[in-house]
C-alpha cells in the first residue's frame, strides 16, 4: 500500500547541503544524458567522456540502460507505462547524484519527448544536458553492436524502438552528434568541449 504524504517527513533541510560537496569535489553536479536508437553510440560515447574526466580528476557515475535494467529496473518490460516508469526512476536516481556534486552520465534511448521533459522536470533545467545522438535506424541495423536487429528480423523482439515502437526526434536537444556521419572519435571530442567548461573545477 502507497503511504499517504501525511505519514512521510523529509528532513531535507537538515542534511549537508550540495553547495558544500561541490566545494570539496571541486566541480559542477550535473546529468548528461545521452539519448537516440540502440546502436547509434550511445553507450560507447558515455564510457569514453567518463573515462576521460575521470582522468582530469571529475567524480562521476556513468548510468547505462541494460545496466540498470539489470538491477533496480530489472521487474520492468517495455510497454509505454514500463518505459515511462524506467526513465522516471533513472532521473531520481541521476538528481541524487547531482545533490552529491556528482556528474552523472546517461546512456538511455528515451524514445518521446514527454519522456525527456519528465526527466528535466525531475533533474532541472540548470542541471541537465540532452545530448541527441541521431543515427539513422539503417545504420544501427547494420552495425548491429548488440544483435538485437537481427532478432527483430527473426520476430523474436517486439515493440522495439524505431521499428514497433516509435522513436520522437527532439524538440531542443542541447548538442546534437550526427554519429552515423562522424567516427566515435570525433563525436567524443565535439561532446567533451560542449560539456567541460560546464562542469567548473578549479
């Protein structure tokens, strides 16, 4: 049974604030959440910006979607109120990263725009950055990283996205990388100079 708001008591003025944690990390908490198709790179690009601030000294957490969907999403499917639900989730859990001063960095294909705008009502319009890595769903297939086209060809996965299941282009993404028209390489380097001077560190 869902509790009632009058038996639940935050305490969120009373804890150590985010101000504080930024000041001891020495940077900017933020979300860089990296959305398009499966196979359009987004998994690839979010691991190589992690790894490279981590070497500049950033505290980060690299969120990915079969990761999560491994663990705390693990009871849900796909329908339309299941992926609902996963964004949902994922965005709380990025904004408690950013309270800690973290910089989290998302690799989700979040699908429709009503999907992207709960995220940033969730997080924040000054703490999220939408990255659209816009890949045509041809070029995913052909790169097939993970095998699932070819099982879509099969008819052993429905609903997938860009297929079954619609994906919405953006309305305003931040930063926009043509990854079926650039290498990884140089969609990392446009990625890292539109993000680091955001993220402050002394």
């Amino acid at each position: 049974m869902k509790p009632t708001q009058e038996n639940i008591h935050p305490i969120f003025a009373e804890i150590l604030d985010r101000e504080a944690k930024e000041q001891r990390l020495r940077q900017r908490g933020c979300v860089i959440w990296l959305y398009g198709l499966s196979g359009s790179g987004k998994s690839t690009l979010a691991n190589a910006l992690e790894r490279r601030l981590f070497e500049e000294g950033f505290t980060t957490k690299f969120l990915d979607g079969d990761n999560i969907r491994t663990g705390l999403n693990g009871d849900l499917g796909f329908s339309n109120e299941e992926r609902r639900e996963n964004i949902r989730r994922i965005a709380e859990v990025a904004k408690l990263f950013v309270q800690a001063g973290v910089i989290a960095i998302n690799s989700f294909i979040t699908p429709k725009n009503e999907l992207r705008a709960m995220a940033r009502e969730i997080i924040g319009d000054a703490d999220l950055l939408e990255i659209y890595l816009k890949c045509s769903f041809e070029t995913c297939a052909e790169r097939d990283v993970k095998g699932l086209y070819a099982k879509v060809e099969e008819g052993k996965i429905q609903q997938f996205t860009g297929r079954d299941s619609a994906f919405e282009a953006p309305d305003k993404p931040d930063l926009i990388l043509q990854t079926d028209q650039e290498g990884p390489e140089s969609s990392l380097e446009q990625l890292y100079q539109f993000v680091r001077p955001k993220l402050r560190k002394d």
